[in-house]
C-alpha cells in the first residue's frame, strides 16, 4: 500500500478493465479526478459510465488495473471502508427511518453525542433545503425531497468523495432543472469533489468543471464542458452532443501539408494523428452562417436548401451539398428561405475540428 | 380497498359477502356454540342447558391448567426454535442462492406436504424408535451400546415433531419480507460506512420483520393446538392441551371439553391482539434499531 502524498490525487483509476460475460464494461479506463472538482462521466446506456462508479465505490471489483484514493490503493477495500458517500438513482432511503434518523445514519461511528449529531442533521437539512424536516417519515416526501435527504444522507460522515448514479433521472424535467443548479451550489458549500453519472448530455454541460465521455467501455474523451462542445474528438462525441454536423471527405497530401477535401471546402488541417476513417470533420449548427459577408477567417461553400425546421427560440435549415451530404445550420433570426432556394454558407475555418478515430 | 368499500357497489358486495358468510358460519357460530356449551351443566351421560362455571372452576383447580401452561410454553419454545431455523434458511435461499435454486429451495419446503402429517409423524416415531434406523445406525458406529431411549416419547421427540411440521410453514413469509428489500438499502449502508453485520442489524433486520411476526404466528398458533405430534411422539400420558381437550370429549365431557377449548381460543385471540400491537409497531422497532 502506497502512502497517501500531498501531490497524489484525489482520485486515480489506473486502466481499469470489467467485463460482464463477453461484454467489456470498463476498457482500461485511466482518469484522475482532483479535489473540490466536479467530474462527469457522460455517456449513453452500456457505456460503462455506472460500472465505473461502482468499480470506485467497491460494490463491483475491477477484473483489472488499480483504483486510488489520495494516493492510497483501495481497489481491495470493501464499500464500507473507502470513505465514499453514494447518491442512488432511486434515492435508496431507508424507510423505517425518519429523515433525521436516516442523515444521522453514518454518524454512528463518528462518536458525536446527541447534541452535536442533532445539530450536524440540521446542518445538512439547511444545505439541501429542508429545515426542518427532521421527523417525517421519508416514505412521504416528494421525490426531490427524497433525493435530497439522500444527498444530506450521503455528505453527513464528511466523505473523501461523493459518488452519484443518475441521481436526477428518476425526477420530473422542472425539478430536474432545479436540483441541478442546487447540486451544483452543494458541491461548492460542501468543498466535495463530485463524481456523477449520466446519460443526459445538458446535465453535464451545466454543472460540470470536466466532463468524461464514455461509450463501449472506452474514454473517449475528457475536457471542460465548452471545449468537450466546441471540440468534440470524434464523430461519437460529436453527435452525442446534439447540434453538430459531421461532414465526411478525404484526406489530400500528408504530414503537415494534410488537407481535407469533400465537396463543399477543403481545409487545411496539419498533422492529424489516429484520425477517423473516412476523414469527417464536425461542424456545430449554430457556426454557420447563412448568406454572410464574407470575412477573411472563414471558408464558404454552396449549398442548396432542403428543408427549414422551426424550433422556437431557432430554426434549423437544412441543406444539401454538392455530394449529396446534408448539413444543418442553425439561425435564431427567420431567414426568408425557401425550399430549393441556393444560398452561401460560411464557417471560420477553427470551428470545423478534424475528428479521430474511434478508441478500441 | 377502502374506495372499492366507500363505492359499495353490488360487485364489491359479492366479493365481500362470500367469504363473510362462509367465517360466520363456518368458524364464528362453532365458537359461538362452544363457548355456550361451556356453561352448560354435565350429566351422567351429555349435558344440560344452563349456566355454571363448574366447568372453569375444575380447569383452573386441576392438573389441566398445568397442561395449559406446559403447552404455552411448548408452544412459545417451538416457534423461538423454528424461528431460529426457518430465519436463516430463508436469509440463505433470499441473498444467497441463485434464483433458479431459490426456486427449487422453496418448493422442496412443501414436498412434505404432500403427506398427510398424520403419517409423517407416524414415520418420524419409526425413525426415532428403538428398533429404529437412527438408533440402528448409532449402534453400528459404536456411539452407544444401547439403544437410546430419549429419542422417542420424549420431549425432544415432541419438538422434532413440531419443527418438521411447522418450521416449513414459517420460510415463506420471511423469505417473502426479505426479497422485498430494496438491495440498494443494503449496498446504501454500505457506502455509510456500516459494514455487513451492522447492516444486517440495522436495516435487513427491521425491514423483515413483518415476516418474522407472520412466521412466528404460523408456529405459535400450530403448535399450541397440536394433538397428533404430541400423542404419537409424545407418549402415552404426554398431554398437551390438545390431547386434554380430546380426553374430555372420550369421556363425552362437552361442557369441560368446550370450557377448555373457550380458554384456548381466548388465549389465542389475546396473543394475536398483542402481537398485531407490535406488528404495527415495528416501524417504532425499526427506528430504535437504526438509532
């Protein structure tokens, strides 16, 4: 066991491998997660995302690679002696206990008397925004409430790490929308660093510092929201987060000189390492411009208007390129277009990212 | 069910009605006759409408209050010990077995059933007797010279008898309570820092025992009413109150027979209304168990 040092990280998942059967969960997956920081593992269902959280929080054991808690390897260590809290996706209160009874559960062996325990769960009741709900059963709370007696539960024994699984899913859309603001206000009170699990890609973009993207067990990706948005690395990425193009071509030259060529623009990329096969680029909806004044920094293209799809605050026009491939761009003032109508397109040419291939 | 009683529409009616007439008549009125032949006066050969108490002031004067009490506390060490059987049996098949064997578990538990119990207990009596393949085989290994006598007729006899008839009664309600709970209660506790046996006190426990309570009057209320067990693996003179009852009705004592059986009954009624007490109670249960 290696001792625990100032510059270890909070968190380290060294290639850690799962398979369930013949399906690989986890592909060495290798991610550090440091102190006050909330990361997220985004991915569709099957992605691995959720087998992952349970590799750190012990109820799964990795078939491979090592899991370290500042420094000190706990991939051996059961559940119960990590430190972690764990926020379930169907709350999982007790429900012989009151909301007290069940916040103050993991205080029992922290050795607090009666007056201190009592004033620890009415601190945490004032975190998450229930003075006061000591003593009603938690069977009669609304599911938000539920999901934030859960929280409190989970933060009462201070741990090293607060892991959560899909904690809002099971929540109607507006107190969805609610919680993730206040979860996000929690985790800064709290000074807690956030491991949390979703499919859903506005969650992840809303209250995270670093996004991880999952899929077939593999890390596809880690960034910030903005730039896991704005430069996705592959197609995958790309489509997940929705309002993006991806154009496919081919590659001209090679090396530096690499060029990127489809029927519409070619593009200077430089050296493209493992890129994706057929060469695609990514084009995010709202980057292209319809009918502009041109400026030095972008590339235009003909395209030919298929189909114009009102959405609200924007509208989507669709359109077609020379070979055939469809792009969409996004405006939020009403373009007077029709059908059939050809127009001029334009992009900056640093917002049509190069995506790679496909981690396997 | 409250609304379908607040509708009180002709189908709920039906519904209901059936198995109300059907307790009246086949439960409440033999009650209600026993309890009025248990006042009645005793004659040489029947008896004699009336009111007395003769047949309660014999019972609690005489050695049949003894048997009462013996077969309460039989009764009550029976279900402590099927209980400490039937618990861990269904613990097992609940988080240990697969759910296929589970299965298979569970209906292995009612083969005995197919029996008639009044032969089972006939085939226990030859197992355990002298001649017997248990004493046989303890002979062959040299355990004993001769053949043991406490196996049979004995009270250790009575409480194998009990057990094998009652104890597979009591899996199922507990098995039922324990696959209820929510096995991310147990993984929860976990992650608080409780470890297996602390969550077994605290959160496995408590949640089951609904089915523990239900478990323990399927014991209770069996055992406490045996005859067969006791007079076939009890012995000649092995008199629980079961047996005192039909000794009394051999004499063709109706009033004393009736008067017994109206205490019984009242002892039963009055445990049940307790027990139902702490079964509503065990949510308070609960909450001292998880502090």
């Amino acid at each position: 066991m290696q001792a625990a040092t100032a510059s270890a990280p909070l968190l380290h998942i060294r290639t850690v491998w799962k398979k369930f059967g013949d399906r690989v969960t986890a592909a060495g997956v290798d991610l550090q997660v440091g102190n006050g920081e909330f990361f997220t593992m985004l991915g569709p269902s099957g992605s691995g995302k959720s087998t992952v959280l349970r590799m750190i929080s012990g109820l799964e054991q990795p078939d491979d690679g090592r899991i370290l808690i500042n420094g000190e390897d706990v991939t051996d260590l059961p559940p119960w002696k990590r430190g972690l809290g764990m926020v379930f996706q169907q709350y999982a209160n007790f429900p012989h206990m009151s909301v007290a009874q069940n916040i103050g559960y993991g205080l029992r062996r922290s050795n607090l008397d009666r007056t201190a325990l009592r004033q620890r769960v009415s601190e945490l009741l004032d975190l998450v925004s229930l003075p006061g709900f000591q003593n009603k059963p938690v069977t009669q709370l609304s599911g938000g409430e539920q999901q934030r007696v859960a929280i409190a539960r989970a933060l009462a024994p201070r741990p090293r790490l607060l892991l959560l699984d899909e904690p809002l899913s099971a929540l109607d859309e507006k107190i969805r929308r609610e919680m993730q603001l206040q979860l996000k206000d929690i985790q800064r009170a709290t000074g807690t660093a956030f491991v949390y699990v979703t499919h859903d890609q506005e969650e992840a973009l809303t209250m995270s510092d670093r996004v991880a993207v999952l899929n077939w067990g593999y890390l596809v990706q880690i960034d910030a929201p903005l730039a896991l948005f704005r430069q996705p690395r592959t197609k995958f990425v790309a489509q997940f987060f929705r309002g993006s193009n991806v154009i496919e071509g081919r590659f001209t030259g090679s090396g530096a000189q690499t060029v990127f060529d489809c029927a519409a623009f070619r593009l200077d990329c430089g050296a493209v390492d493992n890129a994706a096969n057929p060469p695609a680029v990514a084009i995010r909806n709202e980057d292209i411009r319809i009918n502009p004044r041109a400026t030095e920094h972008e590339t235009t293209f003909d395209a030919v208007l298929e189909r114009v799809v009102y959405r609200g605050i924007y509208t989507d026009f669709q359109f077609k390129l020379a070979d055939g491939q469809i792009i969409v761009a996004s405006a939020t003032s009403g373009e007077a277009l029709d059908p059939g109508a050809k127009v001029r397109l334009a992009v900056r040419t640093d917002r049509i990212i190069p995506l790679h291939a496909e981690p396997s | 069910m409250s609304i379908a009683l607040k509708r009180r529409d002709a189908g709920t009616v039906a519904l209901l009605g059936g198995p109300v007439l059907i307790c009246a008549i086949a439960i409440i009125a033999p009650l209600a006759l026993t309890l009025m032949v248990s006042f009645w006066e005793r004659q040489m050969i029947g008896m004699k409408p009336g009111f007395t108490l003769a047949s309660y002031a014999l019972f609690f004067d005489g050695a049949r209050f003894t048997v009462l009490e013996r077969s309460f506390w039989m009764a009550a060490s029976a279900t402590i010990i099927m209980l400490a059987i039937a618990y861990p049996a269904a613990y097992l098949a609940t988080f240990k077995l697969a759910p296929q064997r589970t299965r298979i578990f569970l209906f292995l538990l009612s083969v005995p059933f197919l029996v008639n119990y009044v032969i089972r207990t006939f085939a226990w009596a030859y197992l355990l007797g002298r001649t017997g393949p248990v004493n046989g085989l303890l002979q062959v290994l040299g355990l004993t010279a001769a053949p043991v006598d406490w196996l049979l007729f004995s009270d250790f006899a009575v409480y194998l008898g009990l057990v094998a008839a009652y104890m597979p009664f009591m899996v199922y309600p507990i098995w039922l309570s324990l696959s209820a709970i929510d096995r991310r209660l147990i993984e929860a506790s976990w992650m608080l820092g409780e470890p297996p046996l602390g969550t077994f006190l605290r959160v496995v426990l408590p949640l089951s025992l609904p089915g523990v309570s239900a478990a323990a009057i399927f014991g209770f209320v069996g055992s406490f009413g045996e005859v067969a067990v006791s007079q076939i693996l009890g012995g000649v003179g092995y008199q629980l109150m079961g047996n005192a009852i039909t000794s009394s009705l051999d004499v063709l004592n109706y009033p004393m027979a009736a008067a017994m059986s109206s205490v019984v009954v009242g002892c039963m009624l009055l445990m049940l209304t307790l027990w139902l007490r702490v079964f509503d109670l065990r949510l308070f249960l609960g909450k001292m168990l998880g502090r």
